[in-house]
C-alpha cells in the first residue's frame, strides 16, 4: 500500500494524537462486517428520546449502548439477548499498538464500539465519561469516507478545532484530553472504494 503520510503524527492538543495511516482498511474491514452479521448495525435512543444519526454495534467483553433509561456498558447486546462477539485479535493488537506509539503502553482494550455513518449522519459534541476509569486511553479508528472531527476543551463552550479524519487514521486519545468535548459534522457526500458512500469509526476503550 502506498503510505503517504508514514509514521506521520500530528498533535490535536495535549494527550491527543492522530496517526496518519497507521490501520489497514483490508485488514479490518471484512472482520468488521462478520461482527455486523451476528450483532446488526441498530440506531440507538438517547435518553432525550432522539433517534442518532449514527448506527452502531460492538464487539469484546462489553458494549455500549443508549436507551430511554440512560448511557450504560453492557455485556449482552440488548437486541438479541447475546454476548456481543469476540474482539479480534488483529483490533486487539491494533489499538494496543496505536496506544503505545502514543505513549500508553500496555492498554488491553475490552470494549470496541463500531460507529457507521450514512451521508449527513453526525455524532453531536459530546465527553466520553461512561468509562469507570479516565487513566486508560480511547484509541479510535476512522475507516471509509473522511470525516470532520471537531475537538474542544472540557467545556462544552470551549473554542473547537476541526481536522479531517481519512481512511486509516487513528486517533488516541487520554490523558488530560481523555474528558475533552468532540463530535463528528455531517458526513459530506462522498465515496470511498472500500466501503462506499460511508464511514466507519471503531473506539477501543478500557470500561471498568
Ligand atoms: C467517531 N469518535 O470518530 C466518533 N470519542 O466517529 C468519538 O466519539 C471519539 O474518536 C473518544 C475518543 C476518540 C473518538
Ligand atoms: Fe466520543
């Protein structure tokens, strides 16, 4: 594969990283949609009633997820009453690996949510702050159609920065940044040979 951007990482801000490249689509993404077969892309319910934008699903120990009664992380996917599959070893290693160039080494991630996004799906400002534990790092990587990522401080009014997320990007993401507000704009009409007119997004998280 030619690799524009090898090894090149750009500091968001600080414990905040982006990895040009760093994952392989073809690696990932027919795993990814063997875990769609036995667990289905769904769209949550938040608490405030809204239907997202954003289908999901997830694999390893523990998944989140969202309904009327709240933001939880659960070990059975709710829709079929299963444990959700297996995490991968080629994600395991992956977010492990993207972990310790950024500087946490040793993170053993139990939690992958998928995120797949549709033209004009979006994923709202929000904090990651459903984890029990804020020392571990989110690692997440951005496959498909390129995304912008918006990224703010640990007020919801802080000013944003905006940086555009493409196809094996990865971003890691902890430390003082771990409580940082982000979310991801509406997805611009595009396609992508891999995947099609959409984008998917897996977040590794450590969440108890
Ligand atoms: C996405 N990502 O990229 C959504 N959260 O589709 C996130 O919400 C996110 O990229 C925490 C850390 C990194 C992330
Ligand atoms: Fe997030």
């Amino acid at each position: 594969m030619t690799r524009l951007f090898e090894d090149s990482e750009i500091p968001l801000a600080p414990g905040a990283v982006v990895l040009r490249e760093f994952a392989s689509g073809e690696e990932l993404l027919p795993l990814i949609e063997a875990i769609a077969v036995a667990a289905p892309f769904r769209h949550l319910v938040t608490p405030g009633g809204h239907t997202m934008s954003v289908a999901m699903t997830n694999c390893g120990r523990l998944g989140w997820t969202s309904d009327r009664k709240g933001y939880r992380y659960s070990p059975l996917d709710p829709e079929t009453g299963l444990a959700w599959p297996a995490m991968p070893e080629a994600f395991t290693r992956l977010a492990r690996e993207a972990a310790e160039r950024a500087g946490f080494p040793g993170f053993a991630p139990e939690a992958c949510l998928i995120n797949r996004y549709a033209i004009g799906a979006k994923l709202t400002l929000h904090q990651d702050r459903d984890e029990n534990n804020y020392d571990h790092p989110i690692v997440s990587v951005s496959l498909g159609v390129p995304a912008v990522f918006q990224f703010g401080g640990t007020k919801r009014t802080d000013p944003l920065k905006r940086v555009t997320l493409y196809h094996g990007d990865v971003v890691v993401w902890g430390g003082e940044a771990r409580l940082a507000y982000h979310g991801i704009q509406p997805l611009k009409e595009a396609t992508h040979p891999l995947t099609g007119a959409c984008r998917l997004n897996l977040t590794f998280r450590k969440a108890g």
